[in-house]
C-alpha cells in the first residue's frame, strides 16, 4: 500500500487556504469599495453675481487607500457650479482649484478660487458636498499687522509725521515673497458718507493711493511668523525729534519724486515702492486722525493696464446747511477679489460708514477717542496674536489692539546715530 504524501497534501491545503482568504478578501474589498455617485456643489465667493468658471478641477483623496479621484466637468446650476464624481464609499479629503472671471464697472475682472475640506463621508445615500470657494493669491498668507498713521510729537509738542509706517506679517507656515504686493489707500473718509453712484462697494475698494512692491516674484521672501516693514521715510528720526525712532532699517521706503520745494527723503539704501499713481502731486502722507482704510492687494494686470482702465467714474449730492451741489469725481478701484487684507479706520465718536465691504472687514480700529483727539499721537494700531498667529477674522475690532504702543517705539533702545 502506498503511503500517502503529506507535504503534497499540506501544499494543497495550504492552496485551498489562499483561495478561499483571497476570495473573502477580493468580496470584503469589493464590498468596501462600492462606486457611488457623488454630487460636489461650488459656492461662488464674496456674493458676486454672474460669474463665470474656467479651469476648476476638485480632487478628492481616499484617507483610507491614498487614491485619488479627479473631477472637472463643472456646470453652471442657479448660480453655483456643479459636478458629479464616480468613486468608492469611504472618508476623503477634498481640494479644489480653479478661475473666476466677471464683469465689474465695465471690466472683466479675473483671480483665483480654491476650497478644501478634510474627513468627508461619501456614501450611497449622502448628500451632495457644498463648497464655498474663496479667492487666493501667491500673498494670501500675509496681513497688516501694524499701521502707526498718528505719528509722534515733538519735544516742544508739534506733529511729526514723516516716521510713519506699515508692517506687514506673514500668517502662513511657509515662506511667502512680497514681490508685487500692493499698499493701498482709500479715497472715501470714515467720516463722511455721501451716496455715492454707481455703488460698486460691494464689489470693489475706492482709492486714491496705490504703492507697489518691486520685484520678479521671488526676490523678497518673507519667513512664517516675520514682519516687513514699509516706512514712510526710511531714516533715523532721533535726531530730528528725540520722541521718534530709527526706521533706516526698514525693507521698504515710499519715495515720491515731487516738484512741491520741501521734496521727499529718500534713503538709497532702502528699496522704493512703485507709485502705480503717474497723477500724484506731492508727497504721501497717511491720515493722522485715522479716517482712512487701508488694503494689501495683488493687482491681476500690469500698471500701465489699471491706470489707464480701472478709473471709477461717479457722483454725489455735496450738502452743508443750504448748499445743495452736485458733484462728481474721477478715482481708482481695486476689485475685492483682488485685496488680501484690508483694515478700516474710524474715530468712534464720528464714525459714520466702513469704507470696505463687510467681507473683507466688519468692523474698525482707531486711535484716540473722539475727533482731532490730542492723545492719539504717539499710538497705534497693532494686531492681536493668538499663540504664534496674528488674529484674522476680516473684524478690525476684534483683531486689533487701539491705541497700542507702536512697536518701534516700544523696541526703540540706544542713543540717536
């Protein structure tokens, strides 16, 4: 009698084993990854109307398996966008990407939208996904952390301006580059509302002043958590008046070439803004009662393109006591889809208007109290930190500090030079 083979008989059990594992297997996977049709909605941003979307593509990433899954078929539904992705049930990280364009004051305005949400159960039965876009930029990372507009006294109590400045901060946890950031300022004072016609508020910041930093793109890197510094005039203040402070080591300077006889300092060592403004006359100088709002934007044009075609044309009714005029101007404007950040201004006691759309901030910050308030020099306004990053919720009044010490002031150590 033979005797059996037991190592052949162990490999085929063994064989039998795997067949059937991989078969529970190949089931259990196929159950886990039942294709479903899912729905992804796209808000359009800053309530703007009649947009059109090009080049939008949403990627969803399995959490469990790493795979991803690429939609952009978007059609337009009631003002939203919408597209339906093929893909297994399971948890998925969504991002997406794309282009908006639109018509304002005449001009079709083009800028960048994005959206991410992490942790998204997907099912037979889920319901569609709503994203609300929101427009970015390769500066979206950096805020006005500081504006010291007041300036200081003088030891004999005159005011002296020129030791104004800005800075600006990177909120982000990578390097971002300045190049091409703009410094704007509104045209419209905090103090004085007129019903102004057209009405483009909603879509756009009115401004009168627009300074740009130079540079190629990557030229002026800004580290996460640093701050830059634009100064009115880039020198020590100290010996001109001992209540100021050294600002000659400030990355940037607001030079403006000018026939007014007093002139402007420039410091050669401190790279100049561009002033994109070819009809200013004189000097800059910020608001020192703090009427004013103030912008960081990344214009989508070069500045030959917006001086020559983003002028807003409108008008008011002027009246004071019995005088009654019509009045019309001529200014600049700087699509909302196109400011990073923004910072109203107001004095509270004759606070009548914010000068930017509540989207980009609800609220004001200010100093000194009431109107042509004496305490106000020597302050500023400074954004707030929470742990490592400044405050950010697009509302000036919870975001910043009023009335702050200017922080130059605050670090100012040493003898003048």
């Amino acid at each position: 009698m033979k005797k059996p083979n037991f190592n052949k008989i162990a490999l085929l059990l063994l064989a039998i084993g795997m067949m059937l594992t991989s078969c529970n297997e190949y089931k259990e996977t196929e159950k886990a990854e039942q294709i479903v049709n899912h729905a992804l909605c796209l808000q359009m941003p800053l309530d703007i109307k009649n947009m059109d979307l090009s080049d939008a593509k949403a990627v969803f990433t399995s959490i469990k398996t790493h795979r991803q899954y690429t939609i952009d078929s978007f059609k337009a539904s009631d003002g939203d966008f919408i597209a339906n992705a093929e893909l297994p049930e399971g948890m998925y990280n969504i991002d997406v990407r794309g282009s908006i364009s639109y018509i304002l004051n005449g001009k079709e305005i083009k800028a960048k939208v994005k959206a991410t949400r992490d942790n998204v159960m997907i099912q037979a039965q889920t319901i569609p996904t709503n994203l609300a876009l929101n427009v970015y930029s390769a500066q979206e990372g950096l805020v006005i952390t500081e504006i010291f507009f007041t300036g200081t006294t003088t030891p004999n109590g005159f005011m002296y301006t020129d030791d104004q400045y800005i800075k600006i901060g990177n909120n982000s946890d990578t390097v971002m580059y300045a190049d091409g950031l703009a410094f704007i300022e509104s045209f419209f004072t905090s103090d004085d509302k007129h019903d102004y016609q057209p009405d483009i508020m909603k879509d756009a910041m009115t401004i009168s002043t627009i300074y740009v930093v130079p540079g190629l793109g990557k030229q002026h890197p800004v580290n996460p958590g640093e701050e830059i510094t634009i100064a009115l005039t880039a020198i020590d203040h100290r010996p001109i008046n001992p209540n100021s402070f050294d600002l000659s080591e400030a990355e940037f300077e607001i030079f403006d070439k000018t026939s007014h006889p007093e002139g402007d300092q420039d410091n050669p060592k401190v790279e100049n803004l561009i002033n994109w403004y070819a009809n200013f006359e004189g000097t800059f100088v910020m608001h020192t009662r703090g009427v004013k709002s103030y912008a960081l934007a990344r214009p989508m044009i070069d500045m030959d393109t917006f001086m020559h075609e983003y002028r807003y044309k409108f008008g008011y009714i002027f009246k004071q006591g019995d005088f009654v005029i019509p009045m019309d101007e001529n200014e600049y404007f700087m699509p909302n889809t196109w400011i990073i950040d923004a910072v109203n201004l107001a004095v509270p006691t004759v606070h009548e208007w914010n000068l930017v759309s509540p989207i980009l901030d609800k609220g004001f910050t200010y100093c000194g109290h009431v109107d042509m308030d004496e305490t106000r020099y020597n302050k500023s306004v400074v954004r707030k930190k929470e742990g490592k990053k400044w405050m950010d919720t697009n509302n000036s009044s919870d975001d910043f500090l009023p009335n702050a010490v200017p922080s130059y002031l605050k670090h100012c150590t040493g003898e003048p030079k």
